[in-house]
C-alpha cells in the first residue's frame, strides 16, 4: 500500500490536524475552490488587457515565439510582458495552486502561522497569487483571518516590465475582488538580480532604485517556502 508522505515536524502542527487536513482538501475539491480563484483572476486579467493600446497589440502579437520558446533567455520588456501574462498566467496560476495543495498535504505548509515566502524570478507574481489565494480559501474554510493577515512574501525580479505589471494588476484584483488585509505583491519586491542572493543574512549592498533612501538590503537566512520557477 502507498504510504503518505509525513513530513519530520508534521506532529508539531499545532494549527490544523491531519482529519481537518482531510476535510478542507474534500471541501476544495467538492466546491470546486480552485476553480473561484481561476474566476477572479480571468475577470482581472480581462480588466487589465482592456487596458492595453490596440495601437501596441501587433508588437505584443510579435513576441509570442520569444515567451514560449526563449521565455529563460529574453530580458521582458513590456510587449514581452504582455505576450507572457496573455499565454501562461491562468495554466501557470491553476498548477500553482495543485503545487500548493501538495505542499499542504506533507502538513510542513503550516508549522507555523507566519510564513515567509519568497518568490525568485517571479516574473508576474503568479505563484505568489496562487499561494494568497490559497491560504485565503484556508481562512475561508476555517471561518478565520490567521493566514492572510500572517503572511509575509517578497520576491526577486530584474524586469522593471513585470514589476509594473503586477503592481497594475494587484490594483485591480484590490478593486474587483475581497482581498482585505492580504499583501499583494506590488512593485515592490526586495530583489532584483537573483544571482547577488546569498542566504548567509548578510548585507547584500544598496539597491539603486532605493539609494536615496540610503536602504541596505539584507537577504534573510531563512524562509519556509522558496520558490524558484524559471531560470533566474
Ligand atoms: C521564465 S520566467 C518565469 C516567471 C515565473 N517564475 C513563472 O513561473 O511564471 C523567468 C523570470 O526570471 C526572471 N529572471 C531571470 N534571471 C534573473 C535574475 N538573475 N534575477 C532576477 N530575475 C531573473 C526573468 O525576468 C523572468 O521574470
């Protein structure tokens, strides 16, 4: 017989045992729950490309070879943002949240309330929605706020395309959806460039974009999820 996997510190899981494991994955699965987070965010998404100039959509139509067949090599400039949020966002946000579900079946999802998430090379933020949502319908499930209002995300990301994307479309998931108390991921993601990261805690150096604050950035020793999707 196939034995579930148990994490080493699942025992030590003081905020949800093993049976109200269970019963919130039946709960997702016979209400179709991940299928109210592909609602919103295809509501969003269409609310951001009405956005987008007609006069700029043969530039966007241009780039779809390079964000399926080079999207690790190209440097994501705003057409190519477009062309990779029009093609892989929803697919990509749908198997974030079946990625998450296994997570959460080893129980290390929830050691602790607070969690620390950072997302490398997070190109338009799509793991970190699909990981808000998530322990958004966790809340739901619970009738809590414990999760959503403990989380702490972060994320590294060179293309100042995609930056601007997620900022716009955190705005208008604000405005159409009930994401009271959650952080979005803006603009503002600590990192730029993954490749000066080291978790060693410590100083990484002042981040240009920051310099008049005179900001040291830090990149923390630990977080309970890194997530790393992409070449970066
Ligand atoms: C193929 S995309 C994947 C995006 C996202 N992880 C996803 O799954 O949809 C790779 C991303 O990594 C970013 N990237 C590549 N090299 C990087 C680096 N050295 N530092 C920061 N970001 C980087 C790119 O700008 C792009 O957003």
């Amino acid at each position: 017989m196939k034995q579930e996997y148990q994490a080493p510190n699942a025992h030590r899981d003081k905020f949800m045992k093993p049976q109200e494991r269970k019963n919130f994955l039946r709960w997702i699965e016979e209400n179709e729950i991940f299928l109210e987070g592909v609602s919103i965010h295809k509501k969003v998404l269409l609310k951001w490309f009405n956005q987008i100039p007609i006069e700029i959509y043969s530039e966007i139509c241009e780039c779809m070879e390079d964000v399926v067949g080079r999207c690790d090599e190209i440097e994501y400039n705003v057409y190519q943002v477009c062309a990779y949020v029009i093609n892989h966002f929803l697919d990509r946000y749908y198997r974030s949240l079946l990625i998450y579900q296994e997570l959460f079946k080893t129980g290390l999802f929830l050691k602790r309330e607070q969690l620390r998430v950072i997302d490398i090379g997070t190109g338009p933020g799509i793991m970190l929605y699909a990981y808000l949502d998530f322990i958004r319908f966790l809340d739901k499930y619970q009738n809590k706020q414990i999760y959503q209002m403990n989380n702490e995300i972060d994320y590294v990301e060179q293309s100042e395309g995609f930056r601007v994307f997620m900022h716009k479309y955190s705005e208008i998931l604000m405005m159409e959806s009930d994401y009271k108390g959650i952080m979005l991921p803006f603009h503002n993601g600590t990192y730029y460039d993954a490749t000066e990261l080291n978790f060693s805690g410590k100083r990484l150096g002042s981040q240009p974009w920051r310099s008049g604050s005179g900001l040291e950035i830090f990149v923390r020793k630990s977080f309970d999820i890194i997530v790393n999707n992409g070449r970066s």
